[in-house]
C-alpha cells in the first residue's frame, strides 16, 4: 500500500503545480474510441487522403508528453503537417484490464485504435509513432499485424534487450528485482516504477533532472519546460502485473523479439518480421536506450528502408528520454526531418 500512497501524494504534488501555471496545455481532441485499457484520442483529420499517424506512449506515464504545450507538442507539429494525428491513451487497470498482457497492449488494443482511425479517415494504412516502451509496442504490432503498417517510427525505443548493453536489462534481470516489482500485486504501482527506474539508471532519471534544473535557470523558456516536464513525472501510472511480466520475462530477460521467439495472439514473431519503413531515433549517449538497443536490430528486420537520426540532450528537457518529444532544437531541427520522412510514405 506504500507506493499506491505515494502515487497519491505524487498527484497532489502535480496538483500544486499546476496551480503554479504547468499544468499540461494539450491541443483540441475528441474521443473516437474507448475501452478497457485504452481510448483513441483524435486531433484532426487531415487535409485530404492519407493514412492516420497513430501515436504510441510508454505505458508508464500519461499520453500527453506527447502534447505537453503547444511549444513543445509533437501533435501540434503533426496536425501542421496536414497529418490526420491520433494518441493512444492507456489507461489505469481496471476490471477486465487488470489481467492484460503484452499481447493485449502491443496486438489487439493498437489493432483497435487503428480500426477506429480508419473508420474516421477511411483509409486503412496507418503510421505508427512509438516512444520508448510504447515505440516496443509498436514495432511488435508491425510484425503481427503488417497489412496497412506503412510506417514505423521509433523514438528512443529499444528493440534488443542486452544486459552487456543498456542500464535495465542487468538489474531487471535478477530475481529479487522482479520480485520487489511484481510481489503478487494484480497491478504494480506508478511510483514503485518510478523508484525501479531510479535503481536501475540514477544517473538519467534523479542526477540528470537535478543537473538540468540548474542548466535552465537561465533561460526562462527552458525552466518553464523543465517545470511542465517534472510536473508530468509526478503523474504516475499503476500497470497490470500481468504486462509487467511479460515485459520483464519475454522482453528484457529472454530477448525473444530478437530472436523471432515471441508469441503474439497464437504467432511466433521477431524483428525479421517487420516489412514497412523503419525511421529509428537514438540518444547518442543514453543509458535508459542506447543505440546499440536500436541500431543492430534495423539490420535485422526485413525492411528493405531503414533510417536513423541521432539526437543530442538539449537543457531544459528535464529528462533527456522524453527530449526527443517536448525538446526546443529537438522540434527545430529533428521534427522536420521525421516529418518530411513520414510525408514520404504517407503518399
């Protein structure tokens, strides 16, 4: 009950900062599409025919990194595209959502969200825009479901999971931390995500917020942008046990997305399975995803168009892994590239 009491205090933290002017100012949407689990949020249709940009957040903490402010909305930057922008939503477990799986999230929920997308755009092709463990999801869906994936682009999402490489794949590996994380617990707490995080990677997730706060205190944008970021970190999340598992056990400990190995709804699948366009993000010097995460693993898929684009930790992101998606040289220099990319194959 300990972290579930601080995932309460952690909210009434972020409730303070919003009445201090962070909270998050996200662009108009509507909902196309709910349920346990999940909702499909819309922000427009487009300017004409074209698949929908589907976007995919970690399951961890709330979608609306991804439309923070409209400085600092990767929305925002869609919609001006002419794009046709959807967000997934995952929401708390409850219910029948408690016992969801991988399968659940990477598979069946994300073929929901794109039904419903091309039920709004009429057009069945999508493109898949996936942060972190969300971007994992979504290249697992590109290999099950390949008919109408036109695009994958994945920010900072690690796709090989080597404890010899990246800071969680050792420490999540070792039995007592799987079983501080999961002890029994139908779902596991936000904060006690939070706090594995903070075991597993120190340096990215408590010394580099503190090195940024003072790296910002110059430049009165950055320190806003910092503020609505930490305030956005305080919104924590429960998971489903069960997503957990399958995350740890199938993903970080056996590595059977490499491997071609892992089961997806009665279907073995891996990275050779993934045909469409793979446009790929990497942190030059990230710990949380390092790019040997990433960049071996686009040799390995069966897409005969693979794209990396590296970007460099910029002040006033607060955490360098979500800099990709509210980070100012981020939006000025590497959005427009990820855009003309997506343009491409979006025809």
């Amino acid at each position: 009950m300990l972290f579930y009491g601080l995932d309460h205090l952690r909210r009434g933290q972020a409730a303070c900062l919003d009445a201090l002017g962070y909270a998050p100012e996200p662009q108009p949407s509507w909902v196309v599409c709910e349920l346990p689990g999940m909702r499909l949020r819309a922000y427009g249709l487009g300017e004409g025919d074209g698949p929908a940009v589907i976007l995919v957040p970690a399951p961890i903490k709330r979608a609306y990194i991804f439309d923070l402010t409209a400085r600092a909305s990767v929305v925002r930057r869609c919609r001006d595209a002419g794009r046709a922008v959807f967000l997934v939503e995952w929401t708390d477990p409850d219910g029948a959502s408690i016992e969801y799986g991988l399968a659940d999230y990477a598979d069946r929920l994300l073929l929901e969200a794109r039904q419903a997308a091309a039920v709004a755009t009429g057009d069945q092709r999508a493109l898949l825009v996936g942060h972190s463990l969300g971007g994992t999801m979504a290249a697992i869906h590109a290999a099950r479901r390949p008919e109408g994936v036109c695009g994958l682009v994945l920010l900072e999402s690690p796709l090989i999971f080597d404890p010899a490489i990246d800071a969680f794949s050792p420490w999540l590996r070792t039995p007592p931390a799987a079983r501080r994380l999961l002890a029994g617990a139908a779902t596991v707490p936000g904060s006690e995500l939070s706090l594995a995080a903070i075991t597993a990677a120190p340096e990215s997730f408590f010394w580099q917020r503190w090195g940024d706060a003072f790296a910002s205190l110059s430049d009165p944008r950055r320190q806003d942008l910092h503020m609505r970021v930490m305030r956005w970190a305080l919104d924590e999340m429960a998971l489903p046990a069960p997503l957990l598992r399958d995350v740890l056990e199938r993903l970080y400990r056996e590595n059977r997305l490499r491997d071609g190995r892992l089961e997806v709804t009665g279907r073995k699948v891996g990275l050779g399975d993934i045909a469409a366009p793979i446009l790929a993000v990497v942190e030059s010097e990230s710990r949380v995803v390092p790019p040997e995460d990433v960049l071996p693993a686009l040799e390995h898929s069966s897409s005969a168009r693979a794209v990396a684009l590296t970007y460099d930790s910029e002040p006033g992101v607060a955490l360098a892994h979500v800099g990709v998606l509210v980070g100012p040289d981020a939006h000025r220099r590497l959005w427009p590239r990820i855009l003309d990319w997506t343009a491409e194959h979006c025809r």
